[in-house]
C-alpha cells in the first residue's frame, strides 16, 4: 500500500522530456495496465494508436497542436505519442448516457488512462494527458475512421526535468464526506449559508 501512494505522490505532468527512445516493450506493459482496466458494462471502448516513427509524429503534433491549440505544443518534444481513442458500443456508451446523463466511455477511458499513467510512473517514464488539441486534423492525419472517438493525446517520454508537488491540494474534507454530503455543501445546496459573495 505504502509504494502505491508513493507511485501516485510522485507522478507528475511533464511537459520537458529527454531526447531518448522509449523502449517497446514498456509502452507494451503500459498498455498491457490499461488493457486491463475495468469498464461499464465490460464494453471496453479504449484503442491506442502508438506513434514513435519520428516522422509520422512530427506530423501528427504540427496539426494536432496547430492554432489556438499551440500551447500545448511542447507534447511534441516525447519521443511517443499515445493517440486514445473511443470506440463506442450501443448498449454502454449511447443508450445508457440517455438515460443517465453521464457519458460512460469518457469515464472507462479516464480509468484506462490512468492505469497506462500508473504503470508508466513506475518503469520511470513521464506523461502529460492532453486533451487540449485539433481532434479533427488527428483524424486526417491518421486516417481514423469516423466510428472511433479522438479522446485525448499522451506524450510519453523521460523527464528532462520534474516540477515540484503542486502545494496547494484541497483538504480532504472539503472534498469526501461520510453518508451525505458535508455541511457547507448542504448549506449551499439549500441556500442557508450566509457567506458573503464575492
């Protein structure tokens, strides 16, 4: 347990990376981790396009980060790319966000994502989920057809340089409660709490 919330203490999104080449085989145990992640209705709508050929990437990031998407133009320092993609299935992910107002492939490929996240940390590699990019031109690049959902972009990489723990982190109370929600919540939600706005 204790090396667990080390891993996660220790994670960062990294935005400098080394000019050095990922081996195969870890990106393979990477997505090994997210194969295995868990999903509504064991749809399993997560797919990988995994780019390393330096020229088909440097392709993809020239339009992906093209724009006003150019901020997040440092992604095409890392030597792989992770293109995340969505494939849907009708029972999981478009009948059920109908009715329950949450799409539910979104959130099996958070999960996923986060498992290849996990499992990168620890075989000393960096990442930085970006979901600030030009879906569109991706697709045109890769030739992705129109059943699979452009859901995020992953630099993987080894840090050039790691930043410091963020400082400010919510306390725990402000965001768990145990059976409800906690009392300033409820004091929101029914419009008694008397603090000033603003």
């Amino acid at each position: 347990m204790a090396a667990f919330m080390d891993l996660v203490r220790s994670r960062r999104s990294i935005r400098r990376f080394l000019d050095r080449p990922v081996e195969r085989e870890k990106i393979a145990t990477c997505l090994e981790a997210a194969r295995l992640a868990p999903s509504a209705h064991n749809a399993q709508p997560a797919r990988y396009i995994v780019i390393d050929v330096p020229e088909l990437k440097e392709a993809v990031c020239r339009e992906a980060f093209s724009g006003i998407y150019s901020m997040c133009r440092f992604a095409a320092q890392a030597p792989v790319m992770i293109v995340i993609l969505a494939k849907t299935s009708v029972v999981a992910h478009q009948l059920a966000p109908g009715l329950q107002g949450v799409p539910f492939h979104f959130v099996d490929i958070g999960i996923a994502g986060e498992h290849f996240i996990l499992q990168a940390e620890e075989l000393g590699l960096s990442t930085c989920w970006i979901g600030w990019f030009n879906g569109r031109k991706v697709r045109r690049v890769l030739k992705v057809p129109r059943r699979y959902k452009i859901v995020a972009l992953l630099p993987v990489g080894y840090a050039a340089s790691r930043p410091p723990r963020p400082t400010v982190r919510k306390p725990l109370e402000e965001v768990a409660w145990w059976n409800g929600l906690g009392r300033e919540e409820e004091e929101k939600e029914t419009g008694t709490d008397q603090t000033p706005e603003g």
